[in-house]
C-alpha cells in the first residue's frame, strides 16, 4: 500500500494572520470597551474562519490501496475516493502557478486537490477517468504516486508515463 502526507508549511502565513486578528481583536475589545467590540468580533471571526481552514485543509493525505485513490486533508473529513478499475491512464504533470490549493475545477473537466500552494512545487498526478473525468493530485512525489496507482490498475488498460 502506498500512503503519503504533505504538510502545508505555507500555513504559517494564515497563522500568523490567526494570532494577529486575535491579538487585535482582544486590544480592540481592551481599549475601546463597548464601542469596539463590533470591531473585534470581526476581526475575531475573521482569525476563527482562517484557523477553521488551516484545521481542515492543512495536510493532504493520499493512499493507495488494491481498490481506491483516497485522498483526503488533514482532519480526515474532507477528500475523495477513486475507484481504480474507473482509472484509465495515470501520468505526471506540472500544474500552473495559479492552481492553487484545496479542491477546485481547474477547467477541461479536471478538479484539483493540493494543499499549501501546491506544497512542495507544481508537481501534480493526473488520473483520467472511464467517464472523461480527470483529477490532479498535487505530490511532492509525483513518479512513486504515479507507479502506485499503475501498478495497481488492470493489465489490460494501457497507462501512460
């Protein structure tokens, strides 16, 4: 089985954001009493929203199995399954800067899953599907994802490299 975990160490930028909204929020509060607080539940909620980000889209998980492509961000319960006998072809692909992170539709009928602006390069997985679908799985590993899945799928599709 194949199981590989990216960390987001972008995430250091929204956590710092976090801490300072918190920060302010809390000197608004202190400062202004009554009159600020509207202020600071902004800027409180604001820090909550981006912790509630880095809590659900902070690593990215993929396993590889006999049977799936499991992909899944850092709290387990965001993510997709891939069935491997609906997997035509698997190749390594290089996204655009722009992609990205989390899970999106980057045109041409591909979704995208990737984690801290593409964490570790724009290295990606493409897995084109029976039913025209594609997905673009952003790795730091992209050759091991690659042969993983190809070594799993059935003899008799052709996959290409």
């Amino acid at each position: 089985m194949y199981k590989h975990r990216q960390t987001g160490w972008l995430w250091g930028i929204p956590l710092g954001a976090v801490v300072l909204g918190f920060g302010v929020a809390a000197y608004i509060s202190h400062q202004q009493g009554l009159s600020g607080s509207l202020i600071a539940m902004s800027f409180g909620l604001t820090a909550g929203l981006l912790l509630l980000v880095l809590v659900l889209f902070g690593s990215l998980t993929v396993k590889v199995d006999d049977e799936l492509v499991d992909i899944r961000f850092a709290a387990g319960l965001i993510g997709k399954r891939l069935l491997l006998a609906d997997v035509q072809s698997c190749r390594p692909v290089t996204n655009r800067w722009w992609c990205g992170w989390g899970i999106r539709w980057i045109g041409r009928g591909q979704w995208m899953y990737s984690v801290g602006f593409n964490v570790s390069g724009l290295d990606a997985v493409e897995l084109s599907m029976e039913n025209g679908k594609r997905y673009r799985i952003a790795t730091d590993e992209p050759q091991r994802l690659c042969e993983a899945i190809q070594s799993r799928l059935p003899k008799t599709v052709p996959s290409i490299v």
